[in-house]
C-alpha cells in the first residue's frame, strides 16, 4: 500500500490548487456557500489555516475521478477495508526492509 496519488496530475500539482479560489472553483453545490461561511468567519492564523485546510480535503474528494464509484461501494458495502492493526503492521513492515 502507497501514499502516492492514484491519479497523476501534470507537472506533479495537486488536483485543486490549496488556494481559496482553487477550492472554492472544487466544490460541488452548496458546499462552496458552506466554504465561504466557514471562511469569512475565520480569524487570520490557524483559524483560518484550518478552514482552508479542511475545506482543500473536502475538495480534493469532491474531484476525486473515482469518487462516485467509491461512494457507491461504501453505499453498497463493497468498499474494500482494513483494520488499524492491519496497516500498523504494513508500516512496520515497511520500516524494516
């Protein structure tokens, strides 16, 4: 198992630039009104930071190519799963090759 994106994007940029335009262009339906609420009621600083920080992951997901067949197989319950034992032991794993 990786950390590497499954989907390459050119010259090695994320998907949604982690800007307040690049997310705010992401976000899908009311999501985007959601996003400028939280945004304008944030105080400059970590406040802010998280705002833009939680919102970028909600966007990368709304993008996410494979988004609709995944939410359907967790709808269904088909989505593949692990455990928390079974990628501590993978980390592990890895640590020690």
């Amino acid at each position: 198992m990786s950390a590497q994106p499954v989907h390459g994007n050119p010259a090695g940029r994320p998907r949604v630039p982690r800007t307040i335009g690049g997310i705010s262009d992401a976000l899908r339906g009311s999501r985007r009104a959601q996003f400028f609420a939280e945004l304008l009621e944030a105080q400059q600083g970590p406040e802010l930071d998280c705002v833009l920080s939680t919102w970028w992951g909600r966007a990368m997901l709304d993008t996410d190519p494979e988004r609709d067949r995944v939410h359907a197989a967790a709808e269904a319950g088909t989505l593949p799963t692990t455990t928390m034992d079974e990628i501590l032991r993978r980390r592990q794993e890895r640590a020690t090759r």
